[in-house]
C-alpha cells in the first residue's frame, strides 16, 4: 500500500474511533460544558497527532522529532485504552438494558451511563499512567532454570542471558539502552543473547544511541539474530554494525562453543519473515543446525516463537525467542496467541523447551501494564526425567 494511502486510511479509521469514544463518553451524558469542551478537545488532538508517530522520523530536526514521537505514541497508548474500554463499557451496557427489559434487573439506566464513562475515562489514564512509568523503568532480570536432556556435567549451571524487543528509537536512547547493559553485565553471563527487533531506525540515525552494546561482556561473547524491525530499518547495514560492535550476528548458522572440555552448539536464524525482504535470508534452521556435532545441546536464536515447530524437527534443544512483548499491556496479550504459539515464559514443544521474553524496551506507545519487560537469566541444568 503507497504511504499517502495508508496515511490516509489510518487517519480515517482512527477520526471514526475517536468519534465513537466522544459520542459514547461526552455527547450522550449530561457534563458540564467546560468537561465537554475539554474532553471533545483532547479527542481532537489526538485524532490530529496520531498520524504523526508513523510520520515523525522523516523530520529533520532531531529535536521536533523526538518532541513530536513522544507526545503522538504517548496519546496513541491513551487511545487505544480509551477504544476497549468504551467498547467493553458498551458491551455491559448493553447486557444490562437487556436484563432490564427482560425485568431481571432494575437499575437507574441515566446515573449508570454516566458513571461508567468516568470509571472508563478513569480506567484509561489509570493504564496510561501506570504503563508509563513501567515501561521507563529497567527492566528487572528474570530468572529461569532451563532443563536439558544429556547435558554433560561442565555445563551445569551454564549462564545465558537474554534480551530481545529493546527497540533503540524515537524515544529509547542511549541512556535507557546504557541501563541495560549495565545490569546484563552484572549477571556475569556465559553468554549474551540478543534476540531481534533491537532498533527502529537506520544506522545513521541511531548509531551513537546503540554504541553501549559494545561495552557488553560474557565469558563466550554476544549473539544476535535479526527481528522483522531490524528488515525495517535496514536489516544488512545493522548487521555490519553490530559486528562492528564486536557482536557475532548469526544468519541461518551456527557456532560450537568449547565450555571446559564440552561443546555446546548455539545457532541463530533470520527472522520468520525475513524472506520477503531478501531471498538470501529466509529463515532455515535446519540449514542452521548442519553439521553440528549430534550429541552436543543445541540451542536456537530465533526471533519469532513461530520458530518453534521448525526448530523442533531440527533437533535443538532449546529456543530463545521474543517479538510478542507478553502483550505489552492491557489487553493486547490476549490476542497475541492469534498469530503466536506461545505469548511468554518456559513452553515445551516435544524435546524442544521454548522460552519466550516479554521484551526487554516496548515498541509504540511508552506504556507496558500487566506485561512487564524482563532481561532473562536462563540457567542450564540437567533433566533428570
């Protein structure tokens, strides 16, 4: 779809919502005129900035952009909490009249109408705010206990930590990523992996803000594979980038890493979608697992959980995956499942154990509620079943 298109059909649709949220919360109840003034202004607005958090990197000014993505992904966060709200506050609505003319309940219809819309319009700031603040926040470190099948003795206790979804951009910079690094380098991880869609944003634009990668430090290094953000942004310039930052991208392959006198294979591949933006890059793990040794663990990078059955039917072990963000807040991550096998957290598929991270940033609006961002901590230990 040619941008002005799409500008213009996701204006359209978002104005009709918004009208939809002022008819049902301000034009139907009897408000004072300075509430309905004020509310039908911020609708307004936010119809009029919306647009702007997909137009606002093509400003040159860096500080209008920044200014301008934070206020319209800020307000777009607002709006969407606003929508299901005012949605499920009809739904109820509607339940309850029905109950009424079915003479089941008996109820003051005027006084309830207008009660829900304040507790809606409460709801949503409530979200928006507490969202807010959890989103900013560092994300807290996340510790799992991963069980592999014939793990040799010298891996007991093997360290990887992950982080994924950080989402380096219009308004995560340096400083927020800086915090990050810190705290992964306190875990004194074995290694260090990067699960994809770490930025939003080419090379040039954000290369001084990802440049705290290169203070990571683990016993075997930092890994990463692309994130359908990355095909975005210019997947092959930041790939040449992070291996400038003395981190090993792996595309559809595979290293053995020698841990004490035992091998442990950790491969990476593409991102699911990652072929419809260049042929040579479409996800294989099977391509990514040949020619491993058969009896050493075997653990997969792979960006979308989606992964999964593949890398099942290649023989890992394990999968480290992100791209779901847990939902990233209030109710997303329930519909998640619609396009995921797994939304969060330790599954197992088979033989294959698969963990999903709930992102360590957010992407969009800066609001996480019910889904909080993690970095993860997995430690290897045998499974004794």
């Amino acid at each position: 779809m040619p941008p002005l298109r799409f500008l213009l059909t996701v204006t359209t649709l978002v104005s009709v919502l918004h009208y939809y949220i002022g008819t049902r919360l301000l034009n139907s109840l009897a408000w004072a005129d300075w509430v309905m003034w004020s509310g039908w202004g911020f609708l307004i607005l936010s119809t009029l900035l919306q647009p702007v958090a997909f137009l606002a990197r093509r400003f040159r000014d860096q500080a209008l952009r920044d200014i301008s993505s934070w206020i319209s992904m800020t307000l777009m966060g607002v709006f969407s909490s606003l929508l299901v709200l005012t949605l499920l506050r009809d739904v109820f609505l509607l339940l309850v009249a029905l109950l009424d003319a079915l003479h089941l309940l008996q109820a003051d219809f005027t006084a309830m109408e207008k009660n829900t819309a304040l507790l809606t319009i409460l709801g949503a700031l409530a979200i928006s705010v507490i969202g807010f603040f959890n989103a900013r926040r560092l994300a807290s470190v996340v510790k799992i206990k991963v069980p592999l099948r014939n793990l040799p003795t010298v891996l007991h206790g093997f360290r990887i930590v992950q982080i994924s979804d950080i989402h380096v951009g219009p308004t995560i910079k340096q400083g927020y990523l800086s915090r990050i690094v810190n705290r992964v380098n306190g875990l004194e991880a074995d290694l260090i992996a990067i699960t994809g869609d770490l930025v939003d944003g080419r090379v040039s634009e954000l290369a001084t803000h990802t440049q705290p990668l290169a203070a990571l430090t683990a016993r075997h290094g930092s890994f990463f594979v692309t994130g359908n953000h990355e095909y975005y942004s210019g997947a092959l310039d930041w790939i040449e980038e992070l291996q400038r930052l003395g981190i090993q991208v792996l595309l559809n392959e595979h290293v053995q890493l020698s841990h004490d006198g035992a091998t442990l294979v950790l491969a990476g591949v593409t991102d699911f979608t990652a072929g419809g933006f260049y042929a040579h890059h479409q996800s294989d793990p099977h391509a990514a697992i040949a020619g491993a040794p058969a009896h050493a663990p075997k653990i997969l990078l792979a960006h979308q959980p989606l992964s999964a059955k593949a890398a099942e039917s290649a023989g890992f072990d394990l999968q480290l995956s992100g791209h779901t963000h847990g939902g990233q807040f209030w109710p997303w991550k329930y519909l998640v499942p619609l396009q995921q096998p797994y939304v969060a957290g330790l599954h197992r598929l088979k033989d294959l154990w698969v963990y999903v991270n709930r992102g360590t940033g957010y992407w969009g609006p800066p609001n996480r509620f019910g889904s909080p961002s993690e970095i993860t901590c997995l430690t290897l230990v045998p499974d004794h079943d």
